[in-house]
C-alpha cells in the first residue's frame, strides 16, 4: 500500500462507522407539562406551553337592564367582569330565569296588634301579618344566605320571586313566637343575625337559640362580637377581633361557619370590608333601603359604591316598609324578565360572536313560562 493512500483509507472508515451509530433527533414540542417530562430532560419553553390568548371581544357587550325604579342616586353595580361567564349563566336554562328578584327585608321587635311602635325599626302584629299575606299573594319564597350565595354568584335557581328575611339582635323570642309558626305553615327560612356580646352571662340564652335552630327553619348568621361597638371607632386589631371573634363561637354552636355578616349599625368602612373578605365572610347586609336584588346587579348608593364590594354592602328593606317594597320588587322583576325577553336575540348574537358558543334556544328558557 502506498503510503499516501493511508489518510484516505481512514476516512472511508471513519464515514463507515458513523453511518452505523444511531443519529440524535432534534425533539418535537410536547404538551406534556414539565413535572411529566423525565427529569434529565429540559423542559420546553414556557411560551410552547401558554394556550393563545382569547380574541379581544369583537363589539362592546349589550346593555344591561336598566330602570327608572330606583331612587335618584341609586345605581346597579355589576360585579362579574367576564361578559362571556355572566351571559352563559344569565341563559342556563338549569338556572334561575331572567328578571328573578330578591327582597332582602330587616326586621327587629314586633309589638302586640293595635299597639303603635315606639321604635321606628320595630312593627305591629297586624303589619307583620300583612307582610306575611301579601308575600303569600304575591308568591316569594324564602331563601336562606347560602342560597343567595349561590344566585348572586352563578345565578343558583331560587324562586323568580324570593326574599330573605332577616331578625336582628338577637331575638329568640320573637323568633319563637312570630316566625316559627308562620315558617311551619310556609315551609319558609328565617335568618337570624346573632351577636355574640352577652349570650354566655345569661342563663339558658344558648340552649334557647340552639332549639330555635333545630327546628330547622332558622339559619343562624353573624351580628358581630359585641354589637354595640361600631368600626369607626375601633383600632384595626380591634376591628379583626370585633369582625372575626365571632365565627368560632357560632361554629361550636350551630355547626357551620357563617358565610354573611350583618354590619351592627348597618356601619361598614374599608378596614371592615377588607377583614371581612379575609376572614371568609362572602355576603354583607347593610340598613340602606336600595332595591331589590338580581343576578349581578345590585342597587347601591354612594356610600356602598366607594368601596367596590357589592356583595359585601347589600341592601336591605326596612319591614314598616316592607308592604310597599314587597310590590316593587315584584314589578321590578317583571320588568327585568320583560328586558331579557326583548333583547334576548341582541345578546344571543353577542354571546355567538364574542364567546364562540351559542346561547340555548328562548323556548328552552322559559318553558311553559
């Protein structure tokens, strides 16, 4: 062999052997997550892993209902920013229809028949029984704070005409003698909004409200700590002791956590709001007289509205009014189902457009209705 032919040789050889070895293969992108890929593998990038932003919405969303009802001052807030999510909800025909009101309605002492009330906040027998007659007539249901819950939040089915009624101050007394009777013959639910204050200094006060709850027509909510402290006038420590101090009280004694709180006072500010959220409280019930109540679309005035908490602030009706705000309320939801009905199609056509679904069909909505 020449000896110039050896370099040669040696590539022919060196070409041979590598066409036998196995060649490495760039990977294809995998949609395997990270914590499925083996763990001497890289991780592919986290852009390949993002789903693709959804399109910007092709027209601004219908307009909401709106309506000269409520008082000069008062304005609906909407608290679901998704206009996709609230219409899928607004049309489910396994959820409560368009224009379902509810009338959240206050009461305190209610004095004997034919007596006049020294309290503005209290009533007389034959004002409560006219309540009770016209609710009746009228045909609300009552639903209790976790079923509010549920509608204010995905629009839960609950009566088109619902209410909750809601006994201040502790009362078992007037729970017993005034509402039981009635929510046994309605099959109807009372909320209790409970101070804790000095229930544990008086005699056989916890045994009473105990067996006032396991009738099982009261649901039990929190009042605050000691009620007649207000949040205005209390350190921020004070105020998570006032706010939180009474949730494990009610828990020992009834079994569940509230989920509401009834500001003592009807006084609320954004120290007591923000503990409130944090403490786990998911609805607020003030003294002001706004409205009644829909699905993502609660009345507010100017106080509420500073605050951004609709939930958090709602409104309740006073019961020496209740007679005439019972009427409204049901006026007003019949408007609101009227809204539905009317631009159904508008919002049907959005929702198509903008959300990449269709809306079940009118008929399949309402029904017989």
């Amino acid at each position: 062999m020449k000896k110039n032919t050896l370099p040669y040789l040696l590539g022919i050889l060196f070409l041979f052997l590598a066409s036998c070895s196995p060649q490495t293969v760039a990977p294809l992108l995998s949609q395997s997550t990270p914590t499925d890929l083996p763990a001497t593998q890289t991780s592919p990038p986290l852009t390949a892993t993002i789903p693709p932003s959804p399109p910007a919405p092709i027209s601004l969303p219908p307009a909401e209902f709106s309506t000269n009802a409520l008082r000069v001052g008062i304005s609906p807030a909407s608290y679901i920013e998704n206009s996709c999510q609230y219409l899928a909800q607004r049309w489910d025909p396994e959820k409560s229809l368009p224009g379902t009101v509810v009338a959240p309605i206050m009461f305190h002492g209610i004095v004997p028949s034919g007596e006049t009330p020294g309290d503005p906040a209290h009533i007389n027998l034959d004002t409560f029984n006219a309540i009770v007659s016209l609710a009746k007539e009228l045909g609300f249901e009552t639903i209790t704070s976790e079923e509010l819950l549920g509608f204010l939040s995905f629009n839960d089915a609950i009566a088109p005409r619902a209410m909750i009624l809601i006994l201040d101050d502790r009362r078992p007394g007037t729970a017993e003698q005034y509402f039981l009777a009635i929510n046994k013959e309605q099959d109807w639910t009372t909320t209790l909004a409970w101070p804790i204050g000095d229930t544990d200094s008086r005699t056989g006060l916890w045994e009473q409200i105990e067996a006032v709850y396991n009738t099982g027509y009261f649901d039990i909510q929190s009042h605050g700590l000691q009620h007649n402290v207000y949040l205005p006038s209390l350190s921020t420590e004070e105020t998570k002791e006032e706010i939180r101090g009474s949730i494990p009280i009610l828990e020992e004694h009834f079994g569940q956590t509230p989920i509401a709180y009834i500001w003592p006072g009807g006084i609320f500010n954004e120290l007591g709001i923000q503990v409130a959220s944090e403490s786990g409280f998911e609805l607020g019930f003030t003294v002001y007289s706004r409205g009644p109540i829909q699905f993502n679309w609660i009345p507010q005035g100017e106080e509420e509205l500073e605050y951004g908490a609709p939930l958090l602030t709602l409104p309740r009706f006073w019961s020496s009014a209740a007679l005439l705000n019972l009427q409204q309320t049901a006026a007003l939801g019949d408007e609101a189902r009227l809204f539905a009905q009317e631009n159904y199609l508008t919002e049907a056509a959005w929702y198509q457009e903008n959300c990449g679904a269709e809306l079940a069909p009118l008929s399949d909505i309402f029904k017989s209705n």
